[in-house]
C-alpha cells in the first residue's frame, strides 16, 4: 500500500462527521492530516454546532503546522535525490 493510498483513505474518512469517529481517528483526521479542517470545522461553525467552534480558531495554527511539515519534507526529498544523483 502506497503513501498517497494511504492518504487518500484518510479523506475518505472526513466525509462523515468526526465525531463518530473514536479519538485516536479524530486526533489523525484534525491533527496528523488535517481533513477536519477542510470539511467538518468549517460546516459546524455554518451550522452553529457551538461544541466545535472554539476548534476554528486553531485554523491559522494548523495552518502553519502543515505549511512547516510540507517543507520539511520537500527538503529531505531534495536532499536524497542529490544523494542519488551525485552517487552515480
């Protein structure tokens, strides 16, 4: 099972209300992958479900967290594919 597979499951799981979902699921859709954020946060707040609202404001903060992880990994890919172009 590939990466993007992987990935792709874990969308699949945000097109139902989070919490439905144990807690450990719930951390990895908001926090590992952030689909909550896409879909769920934003739809309670329209619908005024007041238990998730004060999640909204952690949006700028994940925000920057995915940012941050996305060039981390950029970089270390950067870094290997030199590895193996200058190993020839």
């Amino acid at each position: 099972m590939s990466f993007a597979h992987t990935i792709h499951t874990l969308g699949e799981l945000a097109r139902y209300p989070i919490s439905i979902y144990s807690l450990g699921i719930q951390l990895i859709i908001s926090v590992l992958v952030p689909y909550a954020f896409i879909s769920f946060i934003p739809a309670t707040s329209l619908f005024g479900k007041e238990e998730w609202v004060h999640f909204g404001w952690l949006v700028p903060i994940l925000a920057l967290y995915t940012v941050s992880l996305s060039l981390f990994i950029f970089k270390k890919g950067l870094a290997y594919t030199k590895v193996q172009a200058t190993s020839g």
